[in-house]
C-alpha cells in the first residue's frame, strides 16, 4: 500500500517481462532476445567473474560463493 509500483517490480518474474529496452534499444521482445551478442555477453560475464575472484583472493572467493563445503 506504501509503495504499490515498487511492490509490483519486486515481486514480477522473468515471466512477466514482455519487452526489454536499454539506452532506448528494444533488445528483448515477446521473450526473444534481439540483436544480442551472447557470446561476447558471456566472455565479459566470465571475465568480471575472473577479475573478481583474483580481487579477493581464492579463500575469500570459495567462502563467498556458498556455504563450506562439509
């Protein structure tokens, strides 16, 4: 009742986006990705991951991905 739209946005899954546009780009519509270079997403993913994990070092890393491992 405070915060109807922000209770809405929190709340909606992926299943509930129709259309995603960026900066003005339609780069998602009716569940379709358009124009999206995945492969180049996935290595810049993959080396934000990397440049992360040696920030912080592979102790902090492996406690910080889950729970210890029993």
């Amino acid at each position: 009742m405070n915060n109807p739209v922000g209770h809405v946005v929190f709340q909606a899954g992926r299943g509930d986006v129709d259309t995603v546009v960026v900066k003005g780009r339609v780069l998602g519509h009716r569940g379709e990705l358009i124009e999206v270079d995945l492969p180049r997403a996935r290595r810049l993913a993959e080396a934000s991951r990397d440049h992360l994990r040696t920030a912080v070092g592979e102790a902090a890393w492996q406690r910080l991905i889950g729970p210890p491992r029993p």
